[in-house]
C-alpha cells in the first residue's frame, strides 16, 4: 500500500558564487553572483514546480547564507521543516569561475552540511516517505555525513522504501581520491532501486569505457533500474531486461547547471504517481514514458540562465515546442 507521495531528498544546500567577470580566475576576479545550490535541493525544486510534494533533509549554518537557502526553497514550495540550522558550524560555500576553454577554477569551503549526524534526522517521518533520494556531491566525502548517509540508505531499503541515487561526482572534490569514491558510490548503487549516471560517471565506477557493459556492471552491483544521461543524444535506460536509448528534445543551449538534477526530479516526481513505485521499473513502456518526460524538462532547463530559477512548471512544458531528436 502506498505510504506518501511526497520525495525526500538528503544531502547538501550550500551556496554558489559564480564569477561573473569573463576568463577570469579567482585571483583576478572580482565581482561574483550569489545563488542556491546543492544537487538535492535543485531535485526537490524540480519536484515541486512540476506540481509534486518534495522535502528536503540536511544542514546549513545559522547564519545570513543560511537563511537565504531557506528562503529560496520556501520560496519554490520545498519543505523545509527538515532542514536544521547549525549554530556551530557556517554554511557550506563554493566558489567558480569558468575560463573560455572551459576550464574552472574552484574553490570549496566546507562547512554545515559536512556535520550532518543520525540525530539530526526525523527518522520515523522520512520513513513515512516511499521514495528516498540520495544525491549529494559532498556526503561521501567525510563522516560524520559520510557514515549518516549510507546508514540512512540502508535503513530506508531494509524498511522497502524506493531509493533513487545520484553519485554526483565532482572531479574538483575527489581530487586524489578516486578509488575511494568508486568503493563509496558502489556501497549506494548496491542499495538502490534506481541509479542516474552522467556516462563519464559510468566510466569511472564501472571501469570499463563500453556504456552497456558498464550498466550491466551497475545491474550486477545491485542496481534495479540505470539511467545514464548523455546530453542532447538522450538517456540510455535499462531495467536489466530491456536497454534503450530514448531521445531528447532539440533546444538551444544557454546554460546546462541543473539539468541533471531536473531530469532526476522530473522522474522522481513521475514514480511518486505511482501505487507502486518499484513496479514502474518493471514495466519498460512505462519508464520508457518516465524517461521521455524527464529528459524534455532536463533539455528546458538549458535555455535558461540558473538552477532553481530555470526549473520549468507543468504549463511550460506543456506550451514548449519541441523537435525530439532521433534515437540513436
């Protein structure tokens, strides 16, 4: 029987400065744009402007950065009732300038959401919750948020919750550390029902470069459902019997931050429908549809400026003019 539509969605809220000045390292640059980030908080956003109920669980500093996270997922109609403001420890900031070649230039001052702990979480009413979302770039990366967060997976999957998961790998955070997040990230796709990849993320946990061999690699770590994102040519899916890539919509790209993120809430949102999330799994037309969906509100999200602020409602979609682009 289902227990709540609504999503829940566990991991970091920190705040991105993005340089503005063009080709300019942080040494040089002066002049910065202050906005919402955190890959969970962008899928719960998602959720919600799509017309889903999504809560978001995890830690920011008490502090004036922290606040102003707050207020821009009140704003959007995430709830924040789990969200707990930390009075020892600031909020989490990041700092980026992009250079023409692409190149970035990072800088990462960690802070709140690194000290989320067991006893911070309402236990009891996220389990009221039949899908869980774990897709935090920094859970992995240090305890105490480290061991909260694969322990909370676990405990979800024991109880026979949906459990969706984002690795999320960021080569500026795991400098060094590689083997250790693969080891990492195969204790989640170990618990997971469904698991989305970027296809380098499926390179570098599978260690092949073949992307069906590396899904069947996922499948056989654990995995029910894989879906591997590849930009503008679609989103390959597997359910462990059937494997497909289904194609995006044509859009001219501005900016693609977050479009990973609202391809995952747009999905999210779908299975939250359903009596039976884990069924839709099973049922390949079905998440072939899901897929399809997903992937045209990821592909919106490029045409504009912004994460959050990007995110497209239910009456853009529906008045978008697409062109799909043909199946590989």
């Amino acid at each position: 029987m289902k227990t709540n539509s609504s999503v829940i969605c566990i991991g970091e809220l920190l705040i991105d400065f993005f340089c503005t000045d063009v080709d300019i390292d942080l040494v040089k640059g002066r002049n910065f744009e202050k906005q919402a980030g955190g890959a969970p908080a962008n899928v719960c956003a998602s959720i919600v402007k799509l017309g889903g109920n999504a809560l978001f669980s995890g830690k920011v500093g008490n502090d004036p950065f922290g606040h102003f996270l707050k207020n821009a997922l009140d704003e959007v109609n995430v709830d924040t009732s789990m969200l707990v403001l930390d009075d020892e420890h600031p909020t989490t900031l990041a700092f980026v300038s992009l250079k023409i070649n692409g190149e970035r230039d990072f800088v990462f001052n960690r802070g709140a959401d690194a000290f989320l702990t067991e006893n911070d979480l309402d236990k009891e009413r996220i389990m009221e919750s039949s899908i869980l979302h774990f897709g935090s770039a920094t859970a992995l990366l240090d305890d105490p948020f480290q061991t909260t967060y694969l322990n909370l997976m676990q405990d979800a999957k024991n109880k026979g919750k949906f459990i969706s998961f984002d690795p999320n790998f960021r080569h500026d955070l795991w400098k060094g550390r590689r083997e250790q997040f693969v080891k990492l990230v195969r204790k989640g796709i170990a618990i997971a029902d469904f698991v989305k990849v970027s296809d380098d993320e499926l390179k570098i946990i599978s260690g092949v470069d073949n992307l069906t061999e590396g899904i069947a690699a996922l499948h056989q770590i654990g995995a029910i459902a894989v879906a591997v994102t590849l930009g503008k040519e679609g989103t390959l899916i597997s359910n462990n019997h059937h494997i497909e890539t289904i194609p995006s919509i044509v859009v001219d790209a501005i900016d693609s931050t977050g479009a990973g993120d609202a391809f995952v809430g747009a999905t999210l949102y779908q299975l939250a429908k359903a009596e039976e999330p884990k069924s839709v799994l099973e049922d390949f037309a079905h998440l072939k549809q899901i897929i399809s969906f997903s992937n045209k509100v990821g592909a919106m999200v490029c045409t504009k400026v912004g994460a959050i602020s990007a995110l497209p409602t239910q009456v853009e979609i529906n008045s978008f003019k697409d062109t799909l682009i043909k199946s590989l």
